[in-house]
C-alpha cells in the first residue's frame, strides 16, 4: 500500500529508524568531550577527546534543537543536558577574571601566534598597536615577518629574540628593560624552545617565559606533549618569585597538559570566554589554545581575545595586577 505521496509505510519506517540512530550517533559523539574530560587522567585518548569541550556545548545545543524538530523528545533532552554538564564543567575556564581594587598597579600583555604564513602583516601591526600592551609576545616570527613588522617593531624600546645562532621564532617587544635571557629547549626531536628573560612590568621585577610546545597527536605521537609539558613545568617551577609564563600550547586549558604545567610549576592560568584557535570557527566554538600563567604575586583581571588578524590563532590581551609585591624578584 502507498501513501498519498507516494512512500510506502516501510520506507517511512526505515527513514524514521535511521534518523533515530543518526541523532543516536551524534549524542554520543558530542558527550565524548565532557567523558573524555571526566577521564582524563586515566589515558591521553580522554584527554584528546576533552579538547573539544567548547565546540561540543554549542553542537549539543544544535541536536537538541533538531531533535526538537523532528520530536525526539528523548535525545533533545539528552543533548540540551550534555551541552549544559560541558559547559559548567569549562566554566571555570571561561569565566573572566574578578577584578581587583583599582590602587593597585598593573599592567598589559598581548600574546599572538602571527602564523608563519600570515600575509595581512599590515593587520597583525594594527593589532600590536591597538593593544598598547607593555610587553608583546610574538611566534611563528620568520625573517620575512619580522622585516615586514619593523615600523611597528620599532616603537618598543627593547626587543628580543632567540639569537642567529638558535633561531626559535619568538619576538619579545617590552616598554620595560629586558634583562639576560636563555633559550633552552625539549629533550625530544621536535625541541620546542622555551626563552626566559626578565623585566620589571607594574613595578615588579619578575620572570617570563615564552613558548611553543609540539601538536597533539595524530600530529606527534601520543605522548610527545606529556613530556614537553613535564619539562617546561620544571623549568619553570625552579623559580619561586613572581613569574609568567606565555605561549602556545596546542591544548586546551582544562586537559591534562595545561593543568599539570599550572600545578607542578605553581602558576595559575587566565580564563576567559571564548577560544582562539581556529579563527575560522565562531568565537565560542573555537579551542582556547593560547595561554597566560602568573606566579605568585600577579592576578589576572581581564582577558581580550582580539578580532583576527591573518593568523588562524586570534590574538590575547591581559591586563595583569600586582597583588603582593613582596613576592617580586629583588632587586
């Protein structure tokens, strides 16, 4: 027997069982980030999965939404409480920071990934001089970049690199006199530098550290930046006075790679809405990637992820406090 249009009670049948098991799949596909977050400790495949925590709040909406639609009562309510569990699961990541009271003194950072293949540099100069910051952290810096930033480059008293000898691609523009820095890198083949240097920002003379771990795997094996994150982290916590530590990542600030940098080297990551990488995405589907840590001694009291500038990485913004002066390095 056939329908007025034609479609057979079977056909109509099957077209039903299959949409059931398609919104099925994708149930599960969007809950893997918030189970991978849960698990993460247990094995890197969870915290793979964790990375897109971001991206699976606003598709667990959009099911629920469809399911709506298509009265799956059942999977809508699934999805609409997966996109709520993933996102006050990232909340304390996204949340921007408090403020704290305005006497006390501070300062701004801007850190971008300018990407080695940027070709809208005339952009990536408006940025850095929008900003304004006190101290600019630039990667992905090749000769042709840095030649084509020099007008803007130039504005900053004091500048800093990795040398000829070991280039590394890091920029440092500072109004604050930098002093003696060294350049040391990961133990692995992909030898990810991490640069130190010091400079007084609001008043403190402190520690930064700039850098640029490896990709998560399929890119490098599974394991490669478990180790690098291990390494940076006891670099980093030999240090104990006030210090920062800026860089791309390639993870996700709630994953397994950010939090045991945060918690073996005593630093405390900025959080904000909104990720930034790949520009391509919306803002609030992107993977925040991009980070800012601060020692003892400095708070985080806001975050700007800037409109993009020919990077696949959006640029960040931090205004920084001096909360306890007494942990600044000595003079």
């Amino acid at each position: 027997m056939v329908d007025n249009y034609g479609s057979s009670p079977s056909m109509m049948s099957f077209i039903r069982s299959f949409l059931g098991l398609l919104l099925l799949f994708a149930l599960i596909v969007t809950a893997l980030p918030l189970v991978g977050f849960w698990l993460s400790d247990l094995h890197w495949v969870f915290d793979l999965a964790a990375q897109f925590m971001l991206p699976a709040v606003i598709a667990g909406c959009a099911l629920a939404i469809i399911a709506g639609l298509v009265q799956r009562a059942a999977t809508g309510a699934g999805a609409l409480a997966i996109a709520i569990m993933t996102s006050l699961n990232a909340g304390a990541w996204t949340t921007p920071p408090k403020d704290v009271p305005e006497s006390l003194p501070r300062f701004k950072v801007l850190h971008f990934n300018v990407w080695y293949r940027n070709n809208d540099l005339a952009k990536v100069a408006e940025t850095i001089r929008g900003a304004n910051a006190d101290l600019v952290v630039l990667l992905e810096v090749t000769p042709r970049i840095r030649d084509a930033l020099k007008p803007v480059t130039d504005s900053y008293p004091y500048k800093l690199g990795c040398g000829e000898g070991d280039p590394c691609n890091i920029m440092i523009l500072s109004r604050a006199r930098l002093k003696a820095n060294a350049l040391v890198r990961t133990s692995d083949s992909f030898r990810s530098p991490l640069l130190s240097f010091g400079a007084s920002l609001g008043g403190c003379p402190m520690t930064i550290y700039a850098t640029h771990l490896t990709r998560p795997y399929p890119f490098t094996t599974p394991e490669a930046q478990i180790k690098q994150a291990r390494e940076v982290a006891n670099e980093v916590a030999a240090f104990p006075e006030a210090k920062m530590l800026i860089g791309d990542f390639n993870a996700a600030p709630w994953g397994y790679v950010m939090q045991s940098i945060a918690t073996r080297a005593d630093l405390r990551l900025l959080a904000g809405a909104g990720g930034t990488w790949p520009v391509s995405l919306p803002r609030q589907m992107r993977i925040p990637i991009d980070h800012m840590l601060a020692g003892n001694g400095l708070v985080f009291t806001k975050r700007e992820v800037l409109p993009a500038a020919g990077s696949d990485h959006a640029p960040v913004l931090a205004t920084v406090a001096v909360v306890e002066p007494g942990k600044c390095i000595s003079r």
